[in-house]
C-alpha cells in the first residue's frame, strides 16, 4: 500500500477554492496555519490515485505545493514520471506500458521496463557504448556501466510506485557477458555502413518476433552479392543462340559484369 500526499497553501489561482474543495472531501484532509500561511494537507491511498492526479493537475505547478510519496519529498526537478504513472494507470496493460509494449511496435519495446532509464538493449543502438566488439563477432559486454546507468534512474525516478530496480537487476543478470547473435538466440547486431562495408557495432535484444505465420521472407545482403546472384542466376539460364549467342559467349566475364551494374 502506497501513501500519496499533497500539501500546498494560499493561491491568487482562480482554482484555489476548487482544491480546496477536493482536498476537504477525504477523511484525512489537514489543515494548518493561518492567512498566508495556510496549509492544506491531504493522503491519498492508492484506491484513490484518481483523485490524487486530479488535485495534483490543479496545485502541481504552484510554488506553495509539496508532493510527498510514502513519507519522500518529490524535489519538482524529478516530479514529471508523476504524469508518466498517471498515464500508466489509465493503461490496458500496465506493465505493457512501462516496458514501452503498448504501442505494438517491437521496436519501441524498453527492455529494463521504465521510459526513463537510459540504458535500453532493446533500443535501435542496443548495447552500442555497453561493450566491446571483438573481429569474431562476438560482443563483451559492460555489465557494470549498465548498471551504474540504472542506479542514477533508481536515484532520480525511484520514487516512481512502479519503478521496480530489483526486477531490473534480474533482467540485467539474465543478459549474457559475451554475445554473438550467432549462437544466442534473441539477439541481433546493431551495424553500420563504412567504406560499402555493412560493420557490426554492437548487439540488441529483439526476443522472439516470430510470433505470426510465415507470408514472405526477404533476405538482406550486401549489394555487391545481389548483383553477383543476378549474374549467377542468368548465367545459369539457356545460353541464346545464333550470332547474337556467339558475340555474348566472346565477351569476356569484367565485360559482362560492367554490363549488369549499368542495366541492372
């Protein structure tokens, strides 16, 4: 059970009577203090977060307002992931909604279950500055980065009801030291493109995807093989015949190869 508290005193706001008049409706509504001085306190129990975000959208942004959680002061520079909970609460799934699964694209997903943390290995950089790539293809990774990076998250939005760090640490434990997307399954290279040559960066988590019957598959490669394929799969092909048979089997191989870039 998780303890919501708000505190805030006298306003010029045309909606300082309005939360007052929320704030006096709960049992545990507080008031002291007077004149300029006034404050008025109430808790809220986490049956009753609809009425907590409801008072907190009126008074949240004024200078006399404190927000307490569980007995924790919540400094207004680390305030904003009280709107990103309330927009959790609203959520179909709630922990879909943290893990960033609720939008139906994989490739939003956040691996450690908090928009907030930096750190994502499901990310479209994966693990790109976690880690080493060794020419093997195998990737090292910085086990103890990532988690310096989760414990500044736990520092900043700890306070969060739905920050979870020990499930974090589970799921940072379950990762591998060392992966080659080769031999573990799940994982995938994160690359780039130097000089023509595609580069393996580093590795992401992407899970299992094949959740879906099977329409097409497409293969990706190096353009340099598409065109060699295009030659093998023609050269293969019945050899045409009469004089213009004769002049294309006196071409030499570079010449053919010239051809197909230009026309292909």
């Amino acid at each position: 059970m998780t303890n919501y508290t708000i505190k805030f005193g006298k306003s010029t706001s045309a909606n300082y009577e309005v939360a007052v008049d929320i704030s006096s409706r709960f049992n545990t509504y507080k008031l002291s203090g007077e004149g300029k001085s006034i404050i008025h306190e109430v808790n809220f129990s986490d049956s009753e977060l609809h009425y907590f975000f409801e008072l907190y959208e009126i008074v949240g942004r004024w200078k006399s307002t404190s927000i307490f959680i569980d007995g924790e002061r919540i400094l207004s520079t680390n305030s904003h992931f009280i709107r990103c909970f309330k927009d959790r609460q609203d959520a179909y799934n709630k922990s879909d909604y943290c893990f960033n699964k609720d939008d139906g694209n994989p490739y939003n997903d956040n691996y450690f279950g908090c928009k907030y943390v930096t750190v994502n290995p499901s990310g479209w950089k994966g693990l790109e500055g976690y880690g080493d790539m060794n020419p093997n293809g195998t990737f090292y990774v910085n086990k103890d980065k990532m988690k310096h990076e989760l414990e500044i998250s736990l520092k900043n939005f700890g306070s969060c009801p739905a920050f979870e760090y020990s499930n974090m640490i589970s799921l940072l434990d379950k990762i591998p030291n060392q992966i080659n997307p080769k031999t573990n399954k799940g994982w995938t290279y994160v690359t780039d493109y130097v000089d023509g040559n595609e580069i393996a960066r580093a590795v992401k988590f992407v899970g299992d995807k094949q959740n879906g019957p099977i329409l097409n598959s497409y293969r990706r490669d190096v353009p340099n093989d598409r065109v060699n394929q295009r030659i093998e799969r023609n050269s293969s092909t019945q050899q045409p015949k009469g004089c213009a048979g004769a002049l294309l089997l006196g071409i030499s191989p570079l010449v053919i190869t010239l051809l197909y870039k230009v026309f292909l």
